[in-house]
C-alpha cells in the first residue's frame, strides 16, 4: 500500500537526501526524523542520540528513504544534458562527463553557464522529487 505525503513534504526529503542527510518517514504518524548520514565520523553522535535512538527502537514504524546511488545521479546528469539545445554546448557538457571525476567537471562547466545553473537545480530537484515519491509508492 502506498504512503500518501504532501507535495512540500516529498521536497523537503528530496533537498535533504541530495545534501547528505537520511530521513525516516514514520508510517503512522508522517513524521520525518533526521540526521547526517556520516554521523560517525563527525563526532556528533552523542548530539544526534535522540532521534538516532528514538528510530532503531522503532525500527519498522520507519519507512528509510534512500539516497540517489552513483548511478542514478549520472543518469539525471545525462537527462539534463540530453536537453541542451546548444550543440557546442551540449558537447561540452558531454565531454565534461565523459572524463575521470564526471560530477566534478559537469558541477565546473557549469559555472560558465549561469542560466544552465539554474536550470539544473530545478530539473535535479524535480528528479529528485519523483525518485523520492517512488519509494514511497513502492
């Protein structure tokens, strides 16, 4: 059975999960439970003791929501330039990824483009947005 959740709830996760942080969705309640996803290398464990605690007791009231893999960033990489007009542009952005390090270059090149920026934190929200809405649905 599906999860139903609000339009502003699915952005918050998303804008969480592609900044590093994991989310817990409590199935009964809708409450959304957070924290760092390298906690243990930050030093902050005793900080975030509460909601870590508060999730593993109540371990399967939780829905997880997983981050983009490698992969599957790539892929919106891809998307996005697949929607660049400009040849040379486009080739460009092709290029970029095509080479060691491909997040890198395509996240330099796009400082050139400052439209093209923004473009792409929208069009990468977006994706983001359905990827998360389709772990809730699974």
């Amino acid at each position: 059975m599906a999860i139903e959740i609000k339009p502003e709830t699915l952005k918050m996760i998303a804008e969480y999960l592609n900044s590093g942080v994991l989310c817990f969705y409590h199935k009964t309640t809708g409450e959304l439970e957070t924290y760092p996803k390298d906690l243990e290398f930050s030093g902050l464990e005793d900080e975030w003791a509460d909601v870590t605690d508060k999730i593993e007791a109540n371990r399967m009231d939780y829905l997880e929501l997983e981050p983009m893999s490698s992969f599957e960033a790539f892929k919106i990489m891809e998307g996005f330039i697949d929607n660049i007009d400009h040849v040379p542009t486009h080739n460009k952005f092709i290029d970029a990824i095509s080479r060691k390090k491909p997040f890198q270059h395509f996240n330099d090149l796009l400082h050139y483009y400052p439209d093209l920026r923004q473009q792409w934190f929208a069009y990468k929200l977006e994706r983001y947005i359905e990827f998360v809405k389709d772990q809730f649905e699974r």
